[in-house]
C-alpha cells in the first residue's frame, strides 16, 4: 500500500498540467482576461477558444496563450515554470487560429479593395452629444460656470461651449482633466474613445494596435510625415487635402485621433522610433509654408529624442531599395516582427517570415544609403531657412 502511493505521488509529481490564458487590447489599453489550468490540452485549447469567442466584438483585439506547467500541488503558482506551446487569435471569419508559440497571434488583415470604408464605432455627432451632454450635467452638478472650468482647465470658454453643444472635437487630455474636477468619477475618460472610433477604418485599426504594443518601430515613407511625428497643422491639411468634402468637424475627429497616437512618445520607456524619409517629404509643402516650416521644426526637435532614429534619403542618392513604395515594420518584445504596407486603397500587415526578411534587408540599405542623422537635421534646419526666407 505505502509503495503504491509513493509511485503515485512519484507520477504526478513528474506529471503536467495546461495553463491557459487570454490577452486583450482595447482603446490602445492591454489586459489579461480570463485563466485558468486544466489537466489536459485538449482542455486547455477549448477554453482559449471558448474565452476569443466570448471577447469576440468590434474594438477588441484579443489573443491566447496556452502553456505546459509541472503539476506540484506543494508549490505555489507563483513559482510555476511555464512552457509555451501555442498561441492563438480569432481569424476574419470567427475562427480561431493556433499558431506556435514564437507567433504573435495575430492574423494577416487587408483592406477591402472596392467598396466604402468602414468604420467602427456609433456616429460622431451622435457620440459628440452623447460625450457634451455628460460633460454639461456634471459640470451644473458641480455648480461651475462654463468660464470657471475654462479657467481651472486653462482653456478658452469658448472651448467647454463648443464641447458641451457637440460642436468641437475634445482631446483625450481635456476629457481626462474635465472628468477629475468634475467629480465626473472616470465617465468623461470612458466615453472619450467613442469619439475617434470612427476615425479610421476597420482595417487600420488593428495597425493602431500593434503600434500601442510594439517596442519599435522601423518606418520609410517617400510621400507624407509619419503620423506619429506630424504636427496638428501638418496632420490637418493631410486629411483636408485628403477628404475634400468631409465636413470641418469630421476632419478635427481625425486629427484628434492621429495626434492621441503620439502620446506613445511621451511613455517613461517609449519604443525605438527609426524613420528614413525622401528628401521629396521634406521639400512638400504640405498646409504652406507657414505649416511645412513649423513641421520642420518639429522634426528637428523629435531627432534630438534618446530613442527617436531620424534620417533623410538626398535626392543625390538616384536609387535604393525602397523605390517609392512606403512601409513599416513594428518590432516586440515577444514574438517576431510585423510587416505594414500600404497602398492608396488600403493596407496589409502580416507577420510572413519571407517578407519580413526582404522588408528588413531593404530597410537596413535605405539607412546605409541615407544621411547620417545629425546630417540630416542639418538638412532639415537648412530647408526651414529656405522656406522661411522664400515664398509661399
């Protein structure tokens, strides 16, 4: 009897378990969503299904985790050591794809090719008066006069006017700052996110949310400033030359959105920013010249950041392998790196290790191509002086 329970004990000591998890990104923000342990893997597999399908809906990113753990009743959980198997994530078709474990998870997405955008979220002028409304029956809860939170929150009345008759697009850090002295009790922060939800199109959202993950970002552009480094002027004339007949309020939800992209910049550890852009970037004169020369400035400014790589491409150099074709690759702490490209009807990401490959070889010869970057500040100073001393 004492020998058979000691092999017993033996066995399972020697024996595992299935640890399972779920990962969620929403509104830019990561969490860990349901988990648990099972005593088989099948088990364990048909809970991450269950769990993806359950956190299935519009604006949630979500991926699985599935390990192997020694089964130690004795020890705590805390002292586990892990073996990750497989990763998982919902395909566009509600499916779940199971990946090994050095795959992020994430499943290639691409833009509808014909049809009209869509995009995620309610209607902005609907959600415009949903947020202004709440903002007014805090702020007469309070006892405040418009003028009152226009001074404590260091902005013109005419400002909390505009917001309160949904008539203005508020930044995330006036609904941030309204919502605390309100007493507003996180509700002006929560409903923030529903005014950018239809920013951007279905598609490019989950790029958004790959660039809140990753830990650097390698980026070549031949047409535009990268969005992460545009001024708010620059970034408007872009999408009011872009969307001729969208209305002023619509073209404010996209600046609102792209600006609220670069908080990431602003992070204790930011990731690793390394653009290569065409000196033809540089010398478009996006918005006038008022606008390009404050761009500029800007360029300048972000160059000098610890972890922001800026170099230009001269037009002395005639060939390279970007062409003129833009793309981007986010890099993470786990799993490999994530290709963006992106045309004039859309864009694709995907983590196929053969692109990656060519993608990476080619960014690595446009940097040995371009403009050291202090030279390339030096460029960039140097076109300023141009333009601030020419025509418009």
């Amino acid at each position: 009897m004492t020998g058979s329970m000691g092999r017993s004990s033996s066995a399972l000591e020697h024996s595992h378990l299935y640890a399972w998890e779920v990962h969620q990104v929403c509104d830019s923000r990561h969490q860990q969503g349901p988990c648990g342990t099972c005593a088989t893997e099948q088990s364990a597999r048909a809970c991450v299904e269950a769990a993806l399908s359950a956190a299935a809906r519009p604006g949630v990113h979500s991926w699985g985790l599935l390990s192997r753990v020694p089964a130690a009743p004795r020890q705590p959980k805390s002292s586990w050591l892990s073996t990750p198997i497989a990763r998982a994530a919902l395909g566009p078709d509600g499916t779940v794809a199971w990946q090994p474990p050095a795959g992020r998870g994430l499943v290639p997405v691409r833009a509808p090719e014909a049809g009209p955008t869509q995009s995620r979220g309610e209607n902005l002028p609907r959600a415009l008066a949903r947020f202004g409304g709440t903002v007014q029956r805090y702020r007469l809860a309070a006892g405040l006069a418009r003028r009152e939170v226009a001074e404590r929150l260091r902005c013109a009345e005419a400002e909390v006017e505009r917001v309160e008759n949904a008539e203005g697009m508020p930044s995330r850090g006036f609904a941030v700052e309204a919502d605390r002295l309100l007493g507003a009790d996180g509700a002006l922060a929560a409903l923030w996110p529903s005014l950018v939800k239809s920013a951007y199109p279905d598609w490019f959202w989950q790029v958004i949310e790959l660039e809140q993950q990753a830990s650097f970002v390698q980026e070549f552009e031949t047409v535009a400033i990268p969005g992460l480094l545009q001024t708010e002027a620059y970034a408007r004339a872009v999408f009011t030359t872009a969307h001729p007949v969208a209305p002023a309020l619509q073209i404010e939800q996209y600046v609102t959105a792209r600006l609220d992209r670069q908080r990431i910049l602003e992070r204790r550890d930011p990731p690793r920013i390394m653009i290569t852009l065409d000196e033809a970037v540089l010398r478009r004169r996006v918005g006038g010249s008022r606008t390009m020369s404050e761009q500029l400035g800007h360029l300048v400014t972000l160059a000098e950041l610890p972890k922001v790589h800026l170099q230009v491409i001269p037009f002395s150099v005639r060939e390279h392998p970007g062409g003129m074709t833009p793309f981007r690759i986010m890099g993470f702490r786990e799993g490999p790196d994530v290709l963006y490209g992106e045309s004039f009807i859309g864009g694709q990401v995907t983590n196929d290790a053969h692109q990656l490959r060519q993608h990476q070889l080619a960014f690595n010869l446009i940097q040995a191509n371009a403009l050291s970057p202090q030279d390339s500040r030096t460029l960039m100073s140097r076109l300023r002086k141009e333009i601030d001393g020419g025509p418009d």
